[in-house]
C-alpha cells in the first residue's frame, strides 16, 4: 500500500469534492469479513514515558500528526449489498474526538489495558485508532500513552509511525528512525529441510478458562537475550525457539502428544522514515517444526535450523496471506457473498491454522522523544489479537536495552494464572537460548 496526498479539507480550496476512496486490500478484507464482537481484531501499543505531558500540546500535536501521514484518516464507505470491494473513505479531519484523558484510579493501568483488548474502534469513524493519556500512580510521574487500533484498518508499526511524528511536533526533538542493525549478507540459499506441511499443527492446549469471552493480557521486561558474537542466528531466531518450547513443554505437562507445531511470523519490509506506506503492511510466513527437533538439549541445532528456515522464509516473495486470501478477495462476485464464503472457508480450515502468532517487532527504531518535561520513552508494549483458534500470541520489542514481551490469550483458552505460567516458560527457554 502507498500514502496518498492529503484530500482538500472543505472550504479551504472551494467547492467541497467527494471524499477520495481506496479499495480495501487483501488484508483488510478477510479481516472486515472475519469480524467478531466477542473477540475483537485490535492491536494495543503501550508506550511508557518518565514525566508527565501537556493535554493541549499532546491533542495537538497527534492531531497536526494525523494530517501528516492522512492515509490514517479514513472511515469504511458505506455502500450497497451487492458492491463487489469495500472502500476506505479518505477524511480530511477526524471525525471523533481521538485523544482522550481518562480520570486517574487505582487501576488505571488495568482498566485502559483491558478497554484495548475489549473495545475496537468503529470502522465507521475515521481515524480506527485512539489514543489514551494514563497518568501512573502517585509513586511516579509517569505517563502511559494507550495506542488501540482497530486491526482490520491498520497495524502497529505504521501507528507508531504517527506517534513518533507526534513526539516530534511536541517535543521538537529529532524522532529519525535508528539505523537497522547492521548484518553480514546472508549467504546464498539452499534447499532448507522443513517439515511437512500436511498435518495439522498441534494447538495450544486448554487450561482453566473464564468464564467471560475476550482477550487476557500479561505484559513483562526480560533481559535481551545474549548470544555469541558471529553466531548464525538472530534474536529474532532466539525468540521464535523459546516460544515453541514453550508450548511444547505446556501441551506436555497436559497430556497431549507430541504434534508438529507451525508459528505464524510477520515479516516487514516497508521503511521507518515519514514515507512508510500506512496501513497493515506486513506479510505473513509460518515457521515449522517437528516434535523431535524440540529438544532444549540441542539448542544449538535447533537454533541453526531456526535460523535457516526464518531466513529462507523472509527471501521468498509472496503475497501477504499466500495466493488463495488474492483469489478470495478477486472482486468478481458482490463482496458480501465473498465475506460468507471466507467465514464458511475459515471455519473449515481452522485445525490447520497455525499454533501460535509470534510477531517480533525488534528494536523500536524512534526515540518516542516527547522532549524535556515527559522524556523519552523507556518501554514500548505491543500486543497482536489472540483470537480462536490459535488463542494465544507472543509479541516482543526492544527499547532502552530491554526485551518487552506480551503474551496475549483468549480467555476462552486460557485464565490469568495460565498466562503467569508460560511468562515463566518462555523467560526459561529464552534463557537457555544463550548457548554459548
């Protein structure tokens, strides 16, 4: 997807013209089509900043940074049944009131955490996402920023974007992206051994469900993981080991059976400068494994084959959910027999979905710099939704030297105390990357 020019605001230039429309791609389709109120599609960012910021100044500088990168200001158009394409409908301001200030309580946190999981942002208001200001408890003069975005629309990196925009309009400090690490050319690809991908993958066994539906949350800062200088494998290839022995340990200690385990991973290529294209702009790749390859005693061999097949995935083009989601959406039949036929599909295909999601989002290359009374951020939380039938999802991010992790579950899978548990496994075999 590419940015688009900011549309005409009305009475500036004369006559108001319609608003401009952009078909909705792949992504956003199967996701419009996917739609559920029990388990909604959002994506939460939690940015923690050490001081305190100004309400107007904040309002209007995320505001001046929405006209900055206006593919952000659009609102589902409103069409008839028989239309063959959903539109986004270009806005030239918001429509709501997009940055609110909730009254501080006791779980504050809590409450602005679960408002992120548990209530999407209209599709019919432009823009899909807000953004919420939590003033921490009287130990401290911190700020949380509370990003929650409606997924059918857009995805992290690119809100991120937009708030690293705003940091600078605040703040007047430089918000650059960081330079991407840099890496040894991979060497030319061989044929990678990978697992059969006709099985169906295990899933990530019941624990003790709640009762209500929705989204859990459990959010952690770990140690990046260290690993030896010049090793073949990346962090990334760190982070996607420890997530599969984690659930292999968890479905062991419940009694199923070995199973081969497939974990989703975004892969994305855009650029972090104002020019990054806004919208869900990754693509998605599945990383297999065999159950005899998950053994925590021969991490350094699983390491090197995690690390040949997320290499060998990342360099193979293909389209953002495969060539079937691009035959799915083909706009040849009205869009809303296409969005029954995806529903019946999915429920078809669920025992072949992957295990789990891990989507590492790396170093945040932003400073998130909201200058010298609020400061820069000191941690970046994201989370992915865990909807049925993976239920559960892994989401990392770097800042300020520090891993942040997010486990986020269906609830319907998972209680809070089955979250604790595989934070303890996965911080486990995290640790027990660190072959040397």
């Amino acid at each position: 997807m590419t940015a688009l020019e900011q549309p005409a605001r009305g009475g500036t230039d004369g006559p108001a013209r319609p608003p401009d429309r952009v078909p909705f791609p792949v992504v956003d389709e199967v996701a419009r089509h996917c739609h559920q109120e029990e388990e909604p599609e959002t994506v939460h960012i939690e940015v923690h900043l050490p001081g305190r910021l100004d309400p107007a100044r904040l309002t209007s500088a995320f505001t001046e940074a929405l006209h900055r990168h206006p593919r952000i200001l659009m609102r589902e158009a409103a069409g008839p049944w028989y239309r063959r394409r959903y539109e986004w409908e270009l806005t030239a301001d918001p429509d709501v009131r997009v940055v609110t200030f909730p009254p501080p309580d006791r779980d504050a946190l809590k409450h602005a955490r679960d408002r992120a999981l548990n209530n999407a942002p209209p599709l019919s208001a432009s823009p899909p996402i807000r953004l919420e200001v939590v003033d921490e408890d009287d130990r401290s003069e911190g700020t949380v920023l509370f990003l929650t975005i409606n997924h059918t629309a857009l995805d992290g990196p690119a809100c991120l974007r937009v708030l690293a925009t705003a940091a600078e309009l605040y703040g007047g400090r430089d918000n650059s992206p960081a330079a991407p690490p840099v890496r040894p050319p991979d060497a030319p690809e061989e044929q990678v051994d990978t697992p059969s991908g006709w099985a169906p993958p295990a899933r990530v066994v019941h624990g003790t469900p709640e009762p209500s539906p929705g989204n859990g949350l459990l959010v952690t800062e770990l140690s990046v993981p260290r690993r030896p200088k010049g090793a073949p494998y990346t962090v990334n290839d760190q982070l996607m080991a420890a997530t599969a022995l984690m659930i292999t340990h968890w479905n062991r200690e419940h009694g199923a059976r070995p199973r081969p385990l497939r974990i989703t991973m975004p892969v994305d290529d855009r650029p972090r400068g104002t020019d990054m294209p806004i919208g869900n702009g990754t693509r998605l790749v599945e990383v297999p494994f065999a159950p005899e390859e998950l053994d925590p005693d021969r991490m350094a061999e699983l390491l090197r084959r995690t690390a040949d097949r997320t290499r060998a995935l990342k360099s193979l083009p293909r389209p953002q959910l495969g060539h079937g989601a691009a035959l799915l959406t083909a706009p040849v039949v009205p869009v809303a027999w296409r969005a029954a036929l995806t529903r019946g599909l999915r429920r078809t295909i669920a025992p072949w979905t992957s295990t789990t999601l891990l989507s590492n989002i790396g170093r945040i290359p932003y400073s998130l710099d909201f200058g010298d009374t609020a400061g820069r951020a000191h941690a970046v939380w994201f989370s992915a939704p865990a909807r049925m039938p993976r239920g559960l999802t892994v989401t990392t991010a770097s800042t300020a030297g520090r891993l942040h992790l997010a486990l986020r579950w269906s609830r319907t899978l998972l209680s809070h105390g089955d979250g604790a548990h595989l934070r303890d496994l996965f911080e486990h075999y995290l640790h027990a990357t660190e072959v040397s």
